[in-house]
C-alpha cells in the first residue's frame, strides 16, 4: 500500500530468556496516530527501539516508508524522527542554538538551519524563549524543544516514547494539540504511552500490547465496545462477600485487591437492577456501585486480567 508508512510483520526479542516481544503485528498509514497502550515491561519501547534501528529484532521484520529497519538503516533514519521520554537537549545552548545545531547535524547549510530554527520556533510558540538557554526552560517547553529538534530534517515518520512523562495537565495538553498539529500535516506518528486519556485522545487506533503480545487493536471506540455500552462496578465489603459474588463467573473483570467485580450492562436502570438482584440476592454482599462508560482501561483489565498501568523495568 503506497500510504502504509510503517509496517511490523511477527517481530520477536529475547533478553536474558525473557520473551519482550513475542509476535508483534501491526501497521500504520500516512498521517496517522497510531498508539501502542501498556504497562512497563510491556514491549513499547522496544518495539519502537527495532523501528527507528536502535536494536534488531531476533526475527520478523519491519518497514518504514518501505525501507527495511535492518537493510536499509542509513534510508530509514533519514525518514523518521525519535523523542524519548526525557529531553536530549544541551542546557548551555540556547534553544535556538539547539535548533541550529541540528539542522547542521542533519546536513543543513548554516542559513538553512537558521531558517529552519526560526520556522521551528515559530511553530512550537518558543519565539520569544529561543534566546535563553535551554537550562531554563520548563518541563513543557523542554518536550516542546526537544519535538521540534526532532523535525529538524521534515521527517515522514515521528516516533514519540511516553512524550508526557512528568508534565503538568496544562503542558501535557500543549504537547496533545502540537502531536494533533503534525498528524493534521501528514506526519505518521507511532505513540507509546500509559496514559490511558492520552491514547484516547489522541489515537486514530490503539493496539494494546501486554506479555510481548497484541492483545488488542482498533478505535478507541471498538475498543470500549468489546466490553459493552456501559459498565456497572460493584465493590464487596469484605474478602467473604466478594468470593460469593465472583462465585457467579458473569463479571466480565475482578479486582480482588480492590475487592470490585466488573459487569457489561445496557445502564437501563431495570437491567442494573436485575444484575444487582442476581449479584447480591440477599442484599448482603454489595457495599456500593457505580455504573459509567467504558474505558481503555477497562479493556485491557478484561483482556488481560489486570490494569494497563503498574511498575516494571522498561523495556
């Protein structure tokens, strides 16, 4: 497909006898937000690692804007920008004098990159930052710098590495309408992330990746729609009355730390009313409920049996 910017057919990794990749599939069109939703140690962050040629994979294969990750490295990085998830700027330099650098790094004559800085700038509202040093810049207009660094050579494809980690909401809400910005232009954008609101937001499709595996892929949307319209969470009193309750077998998730059973409802209050008079037949057992909407995380937590967030080395 000529508007497939990055295609990953089986990849598989190995470190130290642990499988983080075991058969990883997807594929991304032009201009898309694409975003890769898991916990730490989930396999993100290597997967992105093999696409922008930082590591191989152990087999399958990759393509960025049909270039092979492993034949055609030096063609690869000419087409993709990576940002991890801290900064990589000089603090000493001003952010235009990052922005220059490079631009000469990626081949630019001294009055392009100038140029280029400038355009930059502009885009990222730095203008009137560009002059101070990197050092004192806040977190949000750090990431700002460091994204706009990254596309100092026009790249098609964007991978973004958790681009939010330690903003607060009002800049982690800049960086959503800068990313939106891009993918708008036709820039492909592969996006690892654990904020749930974030893939939500921001994705075209999400795959949800647990294990190594692909446990999940589609629209916000047909995601939320695998665990029905609404969803009634009920919350035991006590480690007794929630095994009564999970007894059943008709919840569709369990939290036995949070002593909370999850049930696919239409949110009719007849239909709450008759999973609570199956649930809890002696009116015994139920401590509080809560109907509301599905969400990412409820998809993972009934596909994989526990939250989409919880430590773990990154890898």
């Amino acid at each position: 497909m000529p508007d497939l910017m990055c295609e990953v057919i089986g990849l598989r990794k190995t470190y130290g006898g642990l499988d983080v990749l075991n058969g990883v599939d997807f594929s991304v069109a032009r201009g898309e937000i694409f975003a890769l939703l898991g916990p730490n140690g989930a396999g993100k962050t290597t997967t992105v690692r093999i696409l922008a040629t930082l590591a191989r994979p152990d087999s399958g294969s990759a393509r960025i804007a049909g270039l092979d990750v492993e034949r055609d490295r030096r063609l690869v990085r000419r087409e993709i920008s990576l940002t991890g998830q801290y900064a990589a700027l000089d603090g000493m330099q001003t952010g235009e004098e990052n922005l220059r650098m490079m631009g000469r790094l990626a081949g630019l004559s001294r009055a392009q990159a100038r140029q280029r800085a400038s355009e930059l700038l502009a885009q990222f509202e730095l203008t009137e930052a560009g002059r101070r040093f990197a050092k004192t810049y806040s977190g949000g207009m750090r990431r700002r710098l460091d994204i706009a660094a990254g596309l100092v050579g026009a790249p098609t494809v964007i991978f973004l590495d958790e681009p939010t980690t330690g903003l607060d909401p009002r800049s982690r809400k800049t960086m959503w309408d800068i990313i939106a910005k891009l993918a708008a232009s036709g820039v492909t954008i592969v996006l690892t992330t654990q904020y749930l609101e974030e893939a939500d937001r921001l994705a075209d499709r999400i795959a949800l990746i647990d294990g190594g595996r692909i446990v999940a892929e589609g629209t916000p949307a047909e995601l939320k729609r695998r665990v029905g319209e609404q969803r009634l969470d009920v919350r035991a009193p006590n480690r007794e009355a929630f095994a009564r309750m999970a007894a059943s077998g008709s919840h569709i998730a369990a939290d036995e730390g949070a002593l909370r059973l999850s049930y696919a409802t239409d949110g009719a209050s007849r239909h709450v009313r008759e999973l609570l008079n199956d649930i809890d037949p002696g009116n015994n057992d139920v401590h509080e409920f809560t109907v509301h909407q599905p969400t990412l995380d409820d998809v993972f937590l009934t596909l994989t049996g526990h939250a989409a967030v919880k430590e773990k080395a990154h890898v």
